[in-house]
C-alpha cells in the first residue's frame, strides 16, 4: 500500500489529537501526516503570549481544563499520558467565583503552557505542522487510470506567511471554527449542500466573543510581586454587580505553580466584546477601555512592562452542532474529507469535546483509508517526558 498525505487542517488542540490518535499509522508508514494553521503560533484557542522582555507568558485562551464527568477509555488514557509527561498536572490554585457550567471534575493546568501541550502532541505523531499557512480552497481531483479505475485526491490551495501553493492529499480533516468552514466554498461547499440538515445545523452553531489581555511584569519587579502576593485569589470570575466588562482574572505563572516572572491575564465579558465590534471601535481603544477597568477592580495594579490583546471572535462553542457525531465524513469513498472540531463535540469548549471530535475524526479516517495499524497504548515519551 503506498503511503497515504493526510492534511490536518489547524493547528489547535483537535488537530494536535487527531494527529497523536494516528501516529501508529504514521510511524508504521501507511500516512505521512501533515497539519498547517493560517496562525503564525501554535495552539488555537489555546494559543499563549510569550514575551521576550520578561520571560513570562500568558495564556490568552483555554485556562484549565475539568475533566467531564466520569471520563474513561482513550480520554483517561490522554490525560494519564500528559500527566507523566508532565504536560498536565492537578490544579491547586484557588478560584474565587462560581462557574458551575463545567461541573466539579478534576481540574487540570499545563505547567509550560497549552501551546506545549499541543506542540507535544504533534511532535509525538511525527507531522509535518506549518505555521502561517491558510487554506484557501480545497477542490476534488479525479485520475482515470490505465487499468480502467479511477481515484479520488484533494487539491489544496493555500496562502500565507510561509509560502502557499497547490498540494494533494489523499483524506483532508478541518478542524477549524465552523465559520471558517463555511467560508471555504469549492468542494467542502459542494459537500455541504448535498447534506441540507448538515449544513443548517452548522450554520446554527453559536460562538461567543471576547477579548483577551495580558499585563506582563519584570522578573525584578518587587511591588508587583509583593502587589500579587496580597491578592487573595490565584483565578477570580468577576461578578456582573462588581463590574460587567471584566469576567476573569487569572495570575497566570501563580496558576500553572510555574516559576515564571508575574503575569496578569484578563478575559471581557461576552456583552463588552459584541458591543465594541458592533460600534467597530478601534482595538487599541476597547483595551485601554478593559485596562481601566480592570484598574478600578484593583486599586494600586502596578504598571505593567508590556501588554498583549487578542481579540477573540470565535472564542467559545455556546451552540454546538446537534448531532450524533462528533465528527462528519462530507466525502468518503478512497478519500477522506472529514469535519472535526469542539464544535462538533456534545460537550462543546473543553478539551474532553476536542478530545471526542477528534477521536471521532481519527476513526473515520482510518476506516476511510483501510489503515491497518492498531492504535498503541498512551506512551508518556512519545510526549517528551
Ligand atoms: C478565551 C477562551 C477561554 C477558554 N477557556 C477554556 C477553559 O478554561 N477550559 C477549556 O477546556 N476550554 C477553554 N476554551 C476553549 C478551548 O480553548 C477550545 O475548545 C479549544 O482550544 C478548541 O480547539 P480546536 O482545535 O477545536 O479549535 P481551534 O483552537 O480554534 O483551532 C483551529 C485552528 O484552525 C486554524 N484555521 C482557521 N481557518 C484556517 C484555514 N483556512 N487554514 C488553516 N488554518 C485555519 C485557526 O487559526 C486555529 O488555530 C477557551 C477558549 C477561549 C477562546
């Protein structure tokens, strides 16, 4: 059997366990696994601010994860894996606030950052990732043969960064937000409208927006030590009442017990981030608007050496897709082209959702190419331990 390109498409965390669920097929040679993000940084929502004048991070997106209720199988087998490779350890950092939506499972934060838990994952599938590089149209290609059979591969175009082009791939997975989904066209498009019900529920799913800031500290800095030192909390969820444009707080290094020079990261609330965009105010404007308030919430805040924002516009699944899959086959046949992502996943923005898409995904596509590798068991050094 001659080796098959699969294309992941994203460079986030379902992409990442897509690629980690197919590495038995990789290492046994049966796909050559590749994965571009139009991002320039790994990690998705789960991406992280890095700053070189300090030394300290900020993660701008996922925070923690808890796990879903009563989590078992390959899901267990993840977590173990991170857990002695030290990607993911048990989070002791105290959260002020309720937030009962994802239930009072095991929390879990990433000592080095989400961003190397998704690079580990991809490092350990042994894909090909490039960074910078955005699909722009996916189209069918179909090869009469000599012999009389034709096949089927996928022609995709790209731009970016780091160069783009034309590339085939015999199965493509999109793990991108649906709204990016939609905006493709060609054949991703053709696909969709020969499933109407599929296509009406995609364009149903929801998604929250909102901004993100990080204030980052000298490592030398004594008074902003000494100021987050006398906080009592390490995360706090913001009450309306108390203010309605700040709804998370998190002392980033504190949370991930890392030590790293402080950081300060601060979530808006869904309603801010819609009216700024509505009233298309200016960025640099609706930061300096959020850093003030976020002043107020905490009188004395020393300033800040660097800050970073990250506008996120598709930020959280509210609405996820209805459906009994968690991943899509828009085509199958010899190849794959199939639909993944935490929007596809019953429990929508959490790492057990992205988890059970992509393990959806991963299967589909195995059957799709008749891959014969078995899945191995989790190996904590395939993940840099
Ligand atoms: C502010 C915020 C806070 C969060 N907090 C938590 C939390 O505490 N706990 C938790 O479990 N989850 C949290 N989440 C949700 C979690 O981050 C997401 O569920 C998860 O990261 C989604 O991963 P994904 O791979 O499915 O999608 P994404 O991370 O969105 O990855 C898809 C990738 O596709 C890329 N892409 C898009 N279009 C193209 C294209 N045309 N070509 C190439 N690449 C493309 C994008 O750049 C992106 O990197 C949070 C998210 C946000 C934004």
């Amino acid at each position: 059997m001659s080796r098959k390109r699969v294309l992941l498409v994203g460079g986030g965390l379902t992409s990442a366990m897509v690629a980690r669920l197919l590495r038995d097929a990789a290492l046994a040679g049966e796909i050559e696994l590749h994965a571009w993000d139009r991002r320039d940084t790994i990690g998705g929502r789960a991406s992280v601010e890095h700053c070189e004048q300090t030394g300290g991070t900020a993660e701008m997106g996922l925070q923690y994860v808890t796990e879903v209720d009563g989590v078992s199988g390959e899901h267990r087998e993840l977590y173990d894996a991170l857990e002695r490779a030290g990607l993911l350890v048990p989070m002791h950092a105290t959260i002020d606030g309720a937030r009962n939506a994802d239930g009072d499972g095991p929390k879990w934060v990433a000592p080095s950052g989400f961003d190397a838990v998704t690079k580990a994952l991809f490092d350990a599938s042994g894909a090909h990732l490039a960074l910078g590089r955005a699909v722009s149209a996916i189209e069918r290609v179909t090869t009469s043969h000599a012999d009389g059979h034709s096949s089927t591969t996928w022609r995709v175009s790209s731009a970016g960064l780091s160069g783009g082009g034309d590339e085939q791939f015999d199965a493509v997975v999109l793990t991108m937000p649906v709204p990016h989904v939609l905006a493709l066209g060609g054949a991703v498009a053709e696909a969709l409208l020969a499933r109407p019900e599929l296509l009406e529920g995609l364009r149903g799913v929801q998604y929250s927006s909102r901004y993100a800031l990080a204030l980052f500290y000298a490592p030398d800095d004594e008074r902003a030590a000494a100021f987050f030192a006398q906080l009592p909390w390490t995360c706090k969820y913001v009450p309306k009442e108390e203010d309605d444009a700040v709804v998370f707080l998190s002392k980033c290094a504190a949370k991930r017990d890392a030590s790293e020079p402080p950081s300060l990261v601060v979530h808006s609330s869904v309603p801010f981030a819609l009216s700024k965009l509505k009233e298309s105010v200016d960025p640099d404007d609706a930061t300096a608007e959020l850093l003030a308030r976020v002043r107020a919430l905490l009188p004395g805040l020393p300033e800040p050496v660097e800050t970073r924002t990250t506008l996120w516009r598709l930020s959280q699944v509210r609405a996820p897709l209805e459906s009994a899959h968690a991943a899509h086959t828009l085509a199958d046949g010899d190849a794959p082209l199939i639909l993944a992502g935490d929007a596809l996943s019953k429990h929508g923005s959490r790492f057990d959702g992205c988890f059970e898409s992509a393990h959806a995904a991963a299967s589909a596509l195995r059957t799709g190419l008749g891959l014969r590798a078995p899945r191995g068991p989790g190996d904590a050094a395939a993940l840099g331990a």
